[in-house]
C-alpha cells in the first residue's frame, strides 16, 4: 500500500480502529466488530485464497483455506488458483 492510499484510508477512517489477530476464524473476527473491540476487520488471508470474499461472507458460504507454501512463492500458484463459488 503506497503512503498515499494509507493516508487517503485515515482521512476517510480517522479514529477506526483495526484488529489484525493471525488464525482467527471468521465468527472470531464477527466477535471483535459486535463487541466493539474493532471497527473493521481486515480479511488479509481470507482474500488472498478467496476471490469472491464478499460474496462468500454475503452468504455464509465456506472459505476455501490458505496453502501457506504458494504465498510469496513467486509464481501463480496460491494466488490466481483458488476456487470460486459456482452458480446453480
């Protein structure tokens, strides 16, 4: 992330408070937004092996897991290879 694009997200989020904590699960990381620890969740890993995070979360559909091996390997494997959800 440029310094820029840092500084543009506290202009916009000034006082949020992010709560990065590796190895959580999803409902964890629901339990910090509720009970006001955080006021936003970054999705870090969960992004990184699920294309369609968004979706995923909008419909409470399982998040496929991260191979630890492929990240920073260098080449497209881990990163363009994941599965997304299919349609009916």
């Amino acid at each position: 992330m440029t310094v820029s694009r840092l500084r543009s997200f506290r202009d916009v989020w000034p006082t949020a408070v992010l709560v990065v904590r590796y190895g959580r699960t999803r409902e964890q990381i629901a339990d910090d937004i509720e009970t006001g620890l955080a006021d936003i969740a970054p999705l870090g890993r969960f992004a990184l092996a699920n294309p369609d995070v968004v979706e995923r979360l909008r419909t409470d559909a399982p998040l496929n897991e991260v191979d630890p091996a492929t990240i920073y390997s260098g080449g497209a494997t881990g990163y363009t290879d994941y599965p997304v959800l299919t349609r009916a």
